[in-house]
C-alpha cells in the first residue's frame, strides 16, 4: 500500500513564532508556535535569531539544531485541525 502521508516542503520563519509552512498535499498556511517560546528546550528562541533558523530535516521534521524540532505530522495537523487518524494509514487487525 502507497502512503500518502503529507511532508514538509517548505518553511519559513515569521514574526512572533510563527511559520510559513507548506506541504507536499499542497496544503500551506501559518502555524503559531508562540506558546512553546522559552519553554524547556524552546529557550533556544530567547534569541530569536536562532528560531529563524528553522529548516526540514530529513525525516519531515522541523529542526532548529541538534536538540530542538518538532514533527511535521504535529504541525499538519495543528495547521488542518484534522485528527491523526483522519491522516494515517490504519491497517486492519489480522
């Protein structure tokens, strides 16, 4: 079976914690991350300078540096509002 699991494609810092993000489905639109800022690991952004640099890793994930990402499936879903299992592949019981 062919998964048709949207990933990032593209992303871009805005102001106030947001981003611009983009899917390979072709949906895009701006995420608030905001309420993660100066939170545990996302102090990193104390300086903002470092949550501008923000860029996909090789997994679909949304990285900062080696201690700082997020799922890109997290972020899909936050942006549509769907539910995961409105997204994933479900296999039936065997």
């Amino acid at each position: 079976m062919e998964e048709n699991i949207p990933t990032l494609k593209e992303v871009k810092a805005l102001e106030n914690f947001c981003l611009h993000v983009k899917f390979s489905d072709g949906i895009e639109g701006k995420v608030d991350l905001s309420e993660f800022a100066g939170k545990g690991v996302f102090a990193l952004w104390d300086d903002y300078s470092q949550f501008e640099k923000v860029n996909i890793g090789s997994s679909g994930e949304l990285i900062w540096n080696e201690d700082v990402d997020m799922d890109g499936l997290g972020i899909y879903l936050r942006l549509t509002g769907k539910k995961p299992e409105e997204v994933l592949p479900i296999e039936p019981l065997r």
